[in-house]
C-alpha cells in the first residue's frame, strides 16, 4: 500500500498496486507551485525543529521499495535543491522482489536484483536505516530508533509485511517465493528435481 500525505495531513493518493503513472500524476498534483506558495492549513502553524534555507520544504519517504524510490527519484528530480528529500528504511539494500522469480529459476543472481540505498546520496536523496516507531501527523514528526525526523510532506510505501507463520505447517511443507531465503530454497529444490 502507498499513501501520498499532504502538507495538512491529508491523504492525497492511496493504493495497494503499485501504478507510476497515478503516483506520479499525485506528485506533480502536490507540486504545481513551490511548497512555500501552498496554502497553509487553517490550524495553527506547528512549531518547526530544524533551520534551514527559507522555503525549503523536507519530504519524508518511509520504505526503501519500488514506491518509496519512485516518489523519491521524481520528486529530486523535480524540485530545487534547497529542498530535502529523505528515505528511511530498516534495510540497507533495496531488493527489487519483481526478479525474485528470475533468482528462485536461476536466472538472476542475488547482486543483480540488490542495491544498497546508501547510494541514493549521489542522487541528492538522503538515506537513513533505521525502523520507524511512530508517525505524529499533528506534529509532523516521524521518530525512529535512531532520532526524528520533522516533514512539510510525508509519504508512506512501506509495503506489506509477510507472515508464512501464520499458515500452520508452512514452514515444513513449503518456501517463501516472496523472500530471498525462500527463493533460495526453491532453486535449491529446482536444480536437484
């Protein structure tokens, strides 16, 4: 699932299928004029927590998959430098899970389809691994193990969460073709039918 949230709080585009056209279109949408000429919201200003160049906007990013690279590769594309883009991720790499079918039949190997998201720092996009533990819309704050981060925009793609576990005996009878272990176990398998 992606969520797009706006400056107020808003959520301006949601969806569980990953579709580049209507993310991007939302993206734009948020970024017809500079965010410093977008109305404020008729509550009172929140208290900001960081200094920085006058204007400039900090856009949130949580999860480091196709969603949250996509937001983040368009947006620094499309906005002025003085404006901060950061993707926090508990990961260090990106996977790209749609060749996890090319590795389980031997096709891919693990270092073709895993990027370290470290490397998003020679696009101009921050990079922080670490877990998120709350996200205060009020406050505009996302806090994390390691600190917090304030946001004008905040967007969420964090994905979904797996649980094999949850299927009794699944773990004896079967492999995960939705994770590198499971994808492992399957070539594994493949290779000696």
């Amino acid at each position: 699932c992606n969520i797009l949230i706006g400056r107020d709080g808003t959520v301006l585009f949601s969806e569980n299928e990953f579709d580049e056209a209507g993310y991007s279109t939302a993206i734009g949408q948020l970024y017809q004029g500079t965010p410093e000429a977008q109305p404020e919201p008729d509550a009172a200003p929140v208290p900001r927590r960081r200094a920085g160049p006058a204007g400039a906007a900090s856009i949130v990013i949580l999860g480091g998959g196709v969603g949250g690279l996509v937001a983040a590769h368009h947006l620094r594309r499309r906005l002025p430098g003085i404006h901060r883009v950061i993707v926090i991720d508990r990961s260090p790499d990106h996977l790209f899970t749609a060749s996890l079918l090319w590795l389980m039949v031997g096709r891919r190997r693990e270092e073709q389809i895993r990027r370290p998201l470290a490397r998003l720092a020679d696009k101009g996009i921050e990079f922080h691994q670490t877990e998120v533990e709350e996200i205060d819309l009020d406050g505009r704050l996302v806090r994390t193990r390691s600190g917090a981060f304030d946001f004008d925009y905040l967007v969420v793609a964090l994905g979904a969460r797996l649980a094999p576990e949850s299927i009794a005996g699944f773990d004896a009878m079967a492999s995960n073709l939705y994770g590198l272990e499971g994808c492992r176990q399957i070539c594994t398998a493949l290779n000696g039918f």
